[in-house]
C-alpha cells in the first residue's frame, strides 16, 4: 500500500494560506467556492500521493495559480 504524503485537509489548508497570505486574495466562503477549492485540493492530493519526486508546495501553487474567483 503507498504512502500518503499528504491529505486531502492538509492540501486545502495550504491552499487557502497560499492564496490568502501569499497572494492577498480575499473571497466569500460560500458554498460555490468551497466546492472549487476542495476540488482544487482533492487533484493536488491525487498528483502529490500519485507521482514520485513532485513538491507538494510547488504542486498546490500552481494549482492556486489557475483558480479564479467565481
């Protein structure tokens, strides 16, 4: 069985502090965009815990880097 290197909780929270510390993005958590942002989280899951070698930060980034406030 593999080993997760991250979870789905874990790639959300690093998620909204990249957006909201590092890029200054301020949104309405409604039910619109939390839905886009555990979606956002659940493919960066997948991607960290499915490929050797990838950072998970560099993953998440630039996921984060295509979302759009809705």
């Amino acid at each position: 069985m593999p080993v997760s290197r991250i979870s789905k909780e874990e790639a959300l929270t690093f998620l909204i502090t990249h957006l909201v510390i590092e890029q200054e993005q301020h949104f309405e958590m409604n039910a619109h965009c939390l839905f886009t942002l555990m979606r956002l989280a659940a493919e960066a899951e997948s991607i960290i815990n499915s490929q050797e070698g990838v950072i998970a930060h560099e993953v998440i980034e630039d996921l984060a880097s295509g979302w759009e406030r809705g």
